[in-house]
C-alpha cells in the first residue's frame, strides 16, 4: 500500500491567553486532529478564522511545533526532521512576507540563490509561472510594495513554486483577490496538479473554490476535523443541497470567525 504523502495522527495545539491580570485560558487550536493525504491528491480544510486551519498550515510548514500528536511529510516526521521537510515543501501564506523595497525580479531571484538555483534558469522559470498567473511582464520591475494585493500574492506563489516541490500547502492562497486573479490561480493549481502530480493541502473559507479544487475535504471548527469526504459525501451526509449548508449542518456554525480563537492565530 502507497504511503500517504501527508499523515497527521491526534494533533494538537494549545496557545495560552491572558483572562486577568494574574490569570490565563488555555485555548486549543487544534485539538487532536488526524488525517492523510494521499500522492498526488488535493485536499482541502475548511472552516472559519479561529477553527485551526493556519495552526495547522504551521506545524506542517515547521513553524509552530505541535504539543502532541504526528505528523509526516513524504514519510519525513515532524519536528525530527524539519530541515528535510523544508526542501520538499512549497508555502504560500495569505500574510507572505516580502522585501518591500524590492522587486518582484530582485524577490524571487534571492529566494533562488538561497535554493541554490541558477539566476537564469529560475528567472525562465518564474517568468513562466507568472504568465500562467496572469501577471503582465512589465510587473516584474515594480517594487513589491507598489503593487496590488493580488499581484503580491501571485509573486508569493511563483516563489513558493520556483523549486517545483512535490507538497504544497497553500493558506488561504486567494484571500483578497480579484474574480479574475482568483480564476487565474485556480486554473494554475489544477494544472500544476495535474502535469507534476503535486500534492496540494488547501485551506480556505470559499466553498466554491474548495469545491472545485479539492478531491476530499475536511471540515474544521474550534479545532476539531469534525467531518470529511468528498464535497458530494458531505452534502449527502448533512442532507444539504450546497456545501456552505453541509458545513453548518454538521460543524452546528457557520464561516464566521471565532473572534476568541481567532486573536491567537487560527
């Protein structure tokens, strides 16, 4: 049998929060969440700000370090392994952070040179990418502090793109962007899913957009995975006629933010 490429077992997560001047909550943000992905497969998590999506996007891009639980990456085990699983991941994050004051060429072709790419060969690359996005070539020059939001989430993943790894893990990867840019985006991962047989872990709070992308789905609220199947799965389940019906039907909320969780990182 295949291993999966993403294996995550009872995970969980907890952030402390100040209730009072002597006193602290403890709140889980992700509380004991197991599930795989297979090779190949986009999957998607759903759920509201304060459900758990971008802690969990986190541990598996070795940001936070869980509390408990497991997880693999292409059979590499967290935090053991961080260092390996940094070369085989891509990650693109609704809050990227750049160089402001510098281009979306002088951006990308650094992120290269840490990589140990060629400029040349990963400039063609980037230039390639960008084109599929949308993006026009005169962009390319501007500093990035000059340009939309959606052309800088669009320079975010031809960054997270440029070493073509074979696991991406994409965080609310079309937040603020325009229908066209969304579109664009869209059509992008479907294609490089199915030329390079990518593995594409999703979050997202758009149903139609997990909908289309996403082979299985996870529902997420206040932590927990709390159903999961294929969006017709989850419809029959809940007996809805659309999946933001199913989400409520069967996580009793709907995709408003729990602002409480919300205030500690999702």
């Amino acid at each position: 049998m295949q291993q999966p490429a993403i294996q995550v077992r009872n995970l969980r997560k907890s952030f402390r929060k100040r209730a009072g001047f002597r006193k602290t909550s403890e709140l889980w943000a992700v509380d004991n969440v197991s599930f795989n992905v297979a090779e190949g497969e986009t999957y998607g998590l759903l759920g509201p700000n304060g459900s758990g999506k971008s802690s969990l996007i986190r541990i598996l891009s070795t940001l936070l370090i869980a509390d408990s639980g497991e997880v693999k990456l292409l059979g590499y085990r967290l935090p053991e392994q961080q260092e390996e699983v940094r070369r085989i991941i891509g990650r693109v994050s609704v809050d990227a952070a750049f160089y402001k004051k510098l281009s979306a060429r002088e951006n990308l072709l650094y992120t290269a040179l840490l990589y140990g790419q060629k400029a040349r060969e990963a400039e063609v690359r980037v230039m390639e990418i960008l084109e599929q996005l949308g993006m026009e070539n005169a962009k390319f020059s501007t500093p990035l502090e000059e340009m939309s939001r959606g052309m800088q989430q669009k320079i975010s993943i031809a960054r997270a793109l440029m070493i073509n790894p074979p696991l991406l893990l994409l965080d609310e990867p079309t937040t603020g962007l325009d229908p066209k840019s969304r579109r664009d985006v869209q059509a992008f991962l479907e294609r490089q899913r199915e030329r390079e047989g990518t593995t594409i872990l999703l979050t997202t709070h758009d149903m139609a957009e997990a909908e289309r992308l996403c082979a299985r789905i996870g529902f997420l609220a206040h932590g927990k995975l709390v159903a999961e199947g294929t969006a017709r799965d989850l419809m029959r389940r809940a007996g809805a006629e659309n999946l933001d019906d199913a989400f409520i039907a069967l996580t009793g909320e709907d995709l408003v933010a729990d602002e409480e969780l919300a205030a500690v990182g999702d």
